[in-house]
C-alpha cells in the first residue's frame, strides 16, 4: 500500500471550507480528475454517505468510483473508501482540516493499494495524483474558495 499527502493554507474559516468540501457536487470544480460527483444516499451529508464519481482514470478512460464517507468530524475531517472498482484496489481518502492564525490548513492524504498488475503502478499511480494536487487542484480550491464571497459553494 502507498501513500501522498499534499497540504495548503487557505484563507477562509474551517467552517467555511468544510461546508464547501463536504459537498461532492464541487469536486468537478477543483478536482482536475473529477468529471462529474453526486450523493447517492439520502438524509443528511455525514458518516455513511455514499456518492457516485465519475473520473478521469490513470489509463485515459473513464472510470466509475463509488465513495462512502467513512469519516467524519464536523469542521475537521471527511474520510472517504472506495466500494466499488474492488477488482483494481481499494482507495482510502482523508481530508483534514485544521485552523490556523491565516485560515484553514487543508491536508489530503490518499492511500492506495493495487490489486493484481496494478500494484506495480501503486508508485506511479500516487506519484501522479500527489504532482496534480500540488500543482492544479490544491491550487485552484484556494482560489476558489479565497475569491469567492461565498466560499465558493454551489
């Protein structure tokens, strides 16, 4: 199993930047793999909350993901695993905030684990996602969230 981890400040409150990225519909606005994200169970957003992904795959295709929030701590945390795609690897995605003098640190942390030939690429595979969230996504959820008299909610 590997991991990445990527971290930014934010000036905006925790409060702010968690309602924003509590909400999977915004994913496509910041996440360059992200093509289209929506909730898929009802009631309240929160621990056990399935959404459905579509993704811009490592290969060049497109893929399906389906998350289920397996972490979650108002203002703090989001934890998300994969439940489908099984046959490729499990997934294991953690947003972490934390308040800071100028705003809200926001760490990502990814760990994946391959499954067949596909543990080969884990490397390669995290290497790639830890390169687009330092130089595209991190970069453009700052932005969005720092220009935005909202927060860049939807």
């Amino acid at each position: 199993m590997g991991e990445v981890t990527r971290s930014i400040t934010i000036h905006r409150p925790p409060a702010a930047v968690f309602a924003f990225l509590s909400n999977p519909e915004n994913d496509p606005t910041w996440v360059s793999a992200s093509i289209e994200h929506h909730r898929t169970s009802k009631g309240p957003k929160g621990l056990g909350s399935t959404s459905r992904e579509m993704v811009r795959a490592p290969w060049g295709g497109k893929l399906w993901v389906e998350w289920r929030v397996s972490g979650w701590e108002r203002d703090s945390l989001i934890s998300y695993e994969t439940t489908s795609q099984r046959r490729l690897g499990s997934t294991d995605l953690d947003i972490m905030l934390k308040e800071v003098p100028a705003g809200t640190r926001v760490v990502l942390r990814c760990r994946f684990r391959g499954r067949g030939p596909l543990r080969l690429l884990e490397r390669l595979f995290l290497g790639q996602l830890g390169s687009n969230w330092s130089r595209r996504d991190l970069p453009a959820l700052k932005q969005q969230l720092e220009e935005s008299p909202r927060g860049g909610s939807r």
